[in-house]
C-alpha cells in the first residue's frame, strides 16, 4: 500500500547509530525527511546517503531533519557512517516493521526474479501528516529534487 500526500503518517520508534530510540514524535513542528534505503555501503545507497549529507545545512535552514532506514544493524550503521563521513541519522527496521508501514517494503523484479526487499522511497512529514511521498526513486540526485519539494512547503 502506498501513501499520499495530505495522510496520516505511520507512527515509528527506532534504534538510531548510536543505539538510541528515536521516534517520529521527538520531532514535532520540524520537517522530517524519512527515506528508505536497501543497504549500507552499497553503491547507490552511498550516493544517496552522501547527497543528503552533502545538502544537511541547506535542509537545516529549512527545519528539517534527514533520516535514513535500512533494515542493517545498529553496527552496520555505525561503520556505514564511519565510512563515508555521513551527518545524519540512520535508523535500523531489521524486521522491516517501519518499511512494511510506509509501503517501502515489497516484491521487487532484477533480472527477472521477484523477491522482496526495500523500495527505494522518500517521505515529507510535517507533524505527523505527510506532505510528500516519492517512490521507487533513484539515488543519484534525489536529495536535490527532495529539498527542492521541500522549498513548496516552507
């Protein structure tokens, strides 16, 4: 099931890099970019991860938030952000229960085989209500498209 703009968002709570929980409600009248990614220190997924990073003082100006979910641990995380220097916080969704909830979790098609796993996607909360949702987005660049849709919410 995807979600739409102008819906209720899923309610998460989360282990951050740090082993820290962190929920949606600890970010009330911020913006929040929530986005999902299949895994840590892969090539796309460090591109996106990067181009967030890349963009974190422009998203502050803006009051937002960046978080990254994957389904990899707490350690892979850690390593992750070690490596490639990222700014923000990542989530760990091991059993898929916050990807499943915003419709970022399902079959996927590569060469012909299905499988499940994450569908690359993006999400523009502001006090519990989502303002944007993009799925089965590509890495390279999406960071730029998301601050720019942004910029229409400020």
């Amino acid at each position: 099931m995807k979600l739409e703009a102008n819906q209720q968002s899923p309610k998460f709570s989360a282990k951050n890099e740090n082993n820290k929980q962190v929920s949606l409600d600890d970010f009330k009248d911020k913006f929040v970019i929530l986005y999902f990614y299949p895994k840590d220190m892969t090539k796309g997924c460090s591109i996106e991860a990067n181009d967030f990073t890349s963009l974190l003082d422009e998203f502050n100006k803006l009051n937002a938030v960046i978080i990254g979910v994957s389904p990899d641990s707490v350690e892979s995380h850690q390593k992750f952000i070690k490596k490639d220097n990222l700014k923000h916080t990542l989530l760990s969704d091991s059993d898929n229960t916050i990807s499943s909830a915003f419709g970022a979790y399902g079959k996927k098609n590569m060469y012909g085989r299905e499988y499940m796993g994450i569908i690359r996607s993006t999400f523009i909360i502001k006090n519990n209500i989502i303002l944007e949702a993009f799925y089965n987005v590509k890495a390279t660049n999406h960071a730029k498209k998301v601050l720019e849709s942004l910029k229409k919410h400020i």
